[in-house]
C-alpha cells in the first residue's frame, strides 16, 4: 500500500493549513517532519502533490483531486478509532446523525435526548450540515441518517417527511403591527426586513411566494443560520421571517412571533442512504425522531389555539 493512514492525515493537514508551519501545528509535529512527510509521500506515489511557489505550497490537480477521497477515508479511520475506544469504556455503538442548523437545536436535539434516554450505552455524534452536503456526507458513510428541513431527492436516498412547520414573523413586542392576529407578506412591505437569503431552502420558497403575488420586501439583512435573526431583530434592526422550528429553540427571546397568512410551509425528513447495510440504531432513533415530531407538532397546535399569536416575552 502506497498511501498510508499518517501519509493521509499529513496530506490531508497541509491542505486544510495552506503550509507546512500551519500543519505543523494542527498535528503537534516539527515543521522538518511534516515536509519529510510529504516529500516521503510524494516519492511514494510517483508524482508532486504540491507545488513550490515563493516559499508557498501550492497544491497539484493529483492533489485536489485525492483530498475528497483522503477526506472521506481519514473520517471513517476517525470513526473506526471512536468505536473502539467506545467499546472500551463499555458504549454499545455508535450513531452518526447530521441535521439542518435550524432543527439542531431543537427537533434534534430532543430526538437524540429521546433516543439516549432509551440507549444511554450509545455514543451520538451529532454535526450541522447543508442540505446541498447532505448526499455527499450520507452517501460517502460519514453519517449514518440525517434530519433534512426539507426532503431531499436523490436516487440513492431514502427520504420520509416526519413533520411539518411553516415561515412565521418575529419581532419586538412593540412593533406597530404587533397588535394584529396575523400579517400578510404585502404587511411587511413597508418595514425593513431580515429574511434567509434566497439561496437558502427557506429563503427559496419565500422567494417563490412573493413572485407568486408580485411582492416585494425590502430586506436589509439577508442570513445563513436562522437563529440569527433573533439577535438583529432585538438590535432593531427589521423584522425577521424565519422557520417556526427555530423558534421553538429560542422560546425564551424577549420577542414576539406572528402567523402570516401565506402557508409557506417546511416539511422535515429524515434521510438515509439506499446503499449498504443500516446501522443498528439508526431505526430506533427514527422512533425517537418521529415520536418527538409529533408531540412538538401537538403542542404548537394547541399553542395557536389558545393564542393565534405568540408572545415570548412581555414588558
């Protein structure tokens, strides 16, 4: 074997660091010893990995082209290494789930609770991820399920909506359309506005819904991560539209969420990979996933009838 598992992390560390000196200190080597690597490497495979431009390493196309491999290989070496030290301190197995930002801390983080309350032998690692990376990160076995916000469509998944949600306003609690039951989108027209940016799941179907009734909103601030919103919307600096699931994890806010009356709605998945062998939590945890789904969607029901707009904090 030409490439080995050391060869591999020291490649893979002076690609992450862009040099010797970063890589260096990311593997607590000498910077000697980690250029011995990789000309040790380089000699190994026949061909350069890097190139020596003024004193900086500029990576070869046989390198850009290995490190998506050396990148799934070195995960799943890390994940052989934490089942055995698992099994060591008496752990029954482990689960790798990936989740959308904006179910992490909520939906996911009581499913897992759920789940470990049941198997409390199991180690979970639990990592945000993009729905764009979910199929790279299901299918290259470096998670073991993930809880989409939105479901996924690929040949090699199997994918099964386990709840439901929709796009709600928050706001200071004395905004002048606080006092309404519910806001329209041509509601918020004339404020400004903090919305996921269009080329997020939930900043696509808002998106859609305003160029299906001709709107348009005058966002100041778009975002990535939903939970933002709630910090720039206590600055004062808009309104935020943002998914109810992320408002389930920020309960405690000093802000309030209204209803729009437009139904955008986000329907959570659980995803897997169609290929290979499931793993032998990953059915229990689905239990657990769908369990805690409809217990949450219970209780938003009853939330909206007792209250058709929520407060999360008075004055």
């Amino acid at each position: 074997m030409r490439f080995r598992l050391r060869q591999m992390e020291v490649f893979r560390a002076v690609m992450q660091a862009g040099s010797v000196k970063g890589a260096a200190k990311l593997l607590s080597m000498s910077q000697p010893a980690v250029s011995r690597g990789i000309a040790h490497t380089e000699q190994c495979l026949g061909y350069p990995l890097f190139d020596r431009v003024g004193g900086r390493l500029c990576p070869t196309e046989e390198a850009k082209a290995l490190i998506a491999e050396v990148e799934s290989c070195y995960l799943h070496a890390l994940q052989v290494n934490d089942l055995a030290a698992s099994l060591r301190n008496g752990s029954a197995g482990s689960l790798n789930i990936c989740s959308s930002a904006c179910l992490a801390r909520g939906l996911t983080a009581k499913a897992v609770a759920r789940f470990l309350a049941r198997h409390p032998k199991v180690q979970v690692q639990l990592r945000v991820c993009t729905l764009a990376d979910m199929p790279r990160v299901l299918l290259s076995n470096q998670a073991d399920l993930a809880v989409a916000v939105l479901p996924l469509e690929h040949v090699n998944l199997e994918v099964e909506v386990v709840s439901s949600g929709r796009i709600v306003c928050v706001m200071p609690h004395n905004h002048p359309l606080s006092s309404q039951e519910r806001i329209s989108l041509r509601d918020l027209a004339g404020f400004p506005v903090i919305a996921p940016h269009p080329s997020n799941p939930g900043g696509q179907l808002i998106e859609t819904a305003l160029e299906k009734r001709g709107l348009s909103l005058n966002v100041c601030v778009h975002i990535w991560q939903m939970d933002v919103a709630y910090g720039l919307v206590a600055a004062g600096v808009g309104v935020a539209l943002l998914d109810e699931f992320t408002l389930q994890a920020q309960e405690h806010q000093h802000l309030r969420s209204m209803p729009i009356t437009e139904d955008i709605c986000l329907t959570p998945a659980v995803v897997r990979s169609s290929l290979g062998v499931a793993r032998p939590y990953v059915a229990p945890f689905i239990s657990a996933l769908k369990e805690q789904a409809a217990e949450d969607r219970a209780a938003a029901d009853v939330s909206r009838c007792r209250q058709p707009n929520t407060v999360l904090w008075r004055p």
